[in-house]
C-alpha cells in the first residue's frame, strides 16, 4: 500500500471521523457522540491545518490531529514541545492494516523537523483494549485525568512517547 497524508481536505477529516463515532456508537462502544463531530467543533486556531488524512492507495482510510499547543487537554505542556495526537480514527474498512504504523512514523518525522522528541496522546480510561494497544505500540501511561469536551466529561489515560 502507498500512504500519503493531507492536511488540506477537511470534508474527508470530518467524514471518516463522523463514519467512526457513528460505527463505535453502534457497537456500544461510543467514544463521541456523532453529533458533536462537526467543523465548528473540531477546527480551531489549534488544530486548522493539522487534521490529517491518510490515504492508503488514494483511498481515505484515517484521520488524527497533530497538534503543538492544546490548552484544553496539555495545558501544562509548554508550547511546541511535544506534538499531541487527537481523534485518531480508522475506517473499518481498513481495520486491522495495522495502519496506526505509518501514522505514527509520520507524527515521529514531523516532531523531528521541528526538534521536538516526544508524542503525547491520551484515550478513555475506561477502554483497556485500546489502552492496550497504544503500549504495545511503545507509548507509556502517565496519569489519569478527567477532561470536559463536546458537552461530555471522559476519565482520560495520558500516554507519552519519547524518541
């Protein structure tokens, strides 16, 4: 598969992210609600030109944010010292692809070219599965905080990576 990243599609962004919620929602796993995934929502002086699309083949198959100032969930982050991930969604088309490999690669090459070595994420403590899954893939929890976003309060596993 050849991968290429976008940052300049937002109708893309916003479909695979709304195409997710509405699968987690479905399957009784609801991380956002649906309705809250919107343009308004989502695109702010923090992230505008920092929602990504992965396309696998030209095909759009994820998204995520990377950004490097976020008062809202990193406040005590000092500003361009870490790049922060936020609503990483994978088609389930693509499920499995082991996709989250070349965005990670990615967010790693983008800190580098601004000298930062460290990636900060953070996901619902209440999910060991996916908390799991981004230690296997060389994250390292941190703490616990409750966040408010979207009208809903998450209990939040912060995770750090450094390279």
């Amino acid at each position: 598969m050849t991968f290429t990243f976008r940052n300049d599609r937002p109708d893309d962004f916003l479909a695979i992210v709304r195409e997710v919620g509405q699968w987690l929602t479905e399957s009784g796993q609801e991380l956002w609600q649906p309705d809250t995934l919107t343009a308004e929502n989502l695109f702010d002086d923090y992230t505008r030109g920092n929602c990504y699309v992965l396309y696998a083949d030209e095909v759009p198959a994820a998204t995520f944010i990377l950004q490097w100032k976020d008062p809202l969930y990193y406040g005590d982050v000092p500003d361009h010292t870490a790049g922060f991930i936020h609503k990483l969604a994978i088609r389930r088309l693509f499920a499995g692809q082991n996709l989250f490999v070349p965005i990670l690669e990615f967010c790693r090459s983008e800190c580098l070219k601004r000298g930062i070595h460290e990636i900060q994420l953070e996901t619902d403590a209440t999910r060991p599965a996916l908390m799991r899954f981004y230690e296997r893939n060389g994250f390292e929890p941190t703490y616990q905080r409750a966040i408010e976003e979207f009208g809903q309060t998450f209990l939040c596993q912060y995770y750090v990576q450094r390279f």
